[in-house]
C-alpha cells in the first residue's frame, strides 16, 4: 500500500491548510487511518484519526480546529487545519492501519509570519 501526502506549505498564523493522504488501496474497511506531526526537538504525536465507521480523535491542541474526515470513494482522507498557530509548524504524516501500518512520506507545515 502507497500513501501519497500533500497539500503542506508556509501559512500564516491564523490561516488554514488542508493535507490530503491519498492511498493506492481502497480505504472502505480500513481500521484507522490518521495524520501524526514531528516537530523539531519534540516527540511525535498523534493529530488526528478516523476510523472506518467515522469515528474521530483529536489531539487536546488541535480540537476545535482541524478536522479529519474522509472520501471512501477517492480513497483518500483530509486534514482540514484552520486558525493554524506557530506550534503547529511540523511534519505531517498521514499513516494507514489495514492491519498493517503503512506509512506516506511526510509533509513540512510551517506557520509564520
């Protein structure tokens, strides 16, 4: 399984930007499937996740602020980030849990004025 990411960029703070994790199989019956950041220095986190019956989780420091939803029939799934901040700024990696993990390259989000 391919995960292909894209859609990071520069922002500035209180912008949006939305990511896309587009898989090469399809995602109806996945598990789960979700975005995680590194930032420089920091240990990786978990943003967001959704599971195959549309459940989502979100990390404390993105509620109210991103959204993860997901279109079965493009196979893909989005991080619509808003009112980005500065600490947001990372590497996001969209992963795909069909029992086996799959991992997409990451892409550099950077918030800054």
């Amino acid at each position: 399984v391919q995960l292909q990411a894209s859609g990071g960029g520069l922002v500035q703070p209180g912008g949006s930007l939305r990511l896309d994790c587009v898989a090469s199989r399809s995602i109806f019956s996945i598990n789960n499937m979700g975005w995680y950041r590194q930032a420089p220095g920091k240990q990786r986190e978990l943003v967001a996740a959704i599971t195959s019956g549309g459940n989502t989780d979100y990390a404390d420091s993105v509620k109210g602020r991103f959204t993860i939803s997901r279109d079965n029939a493009k196979n893909t799934v989005y991080l619509q980030m808003n009112s980005l901040k500065p600490e947001d700024t990372a590497v996001y990696s969209c992963y795909a849990n069909y029992g086996l993990l799959y991992w997409g390259q990451g892409t550099q989000v950077t918030v800054s004025s």
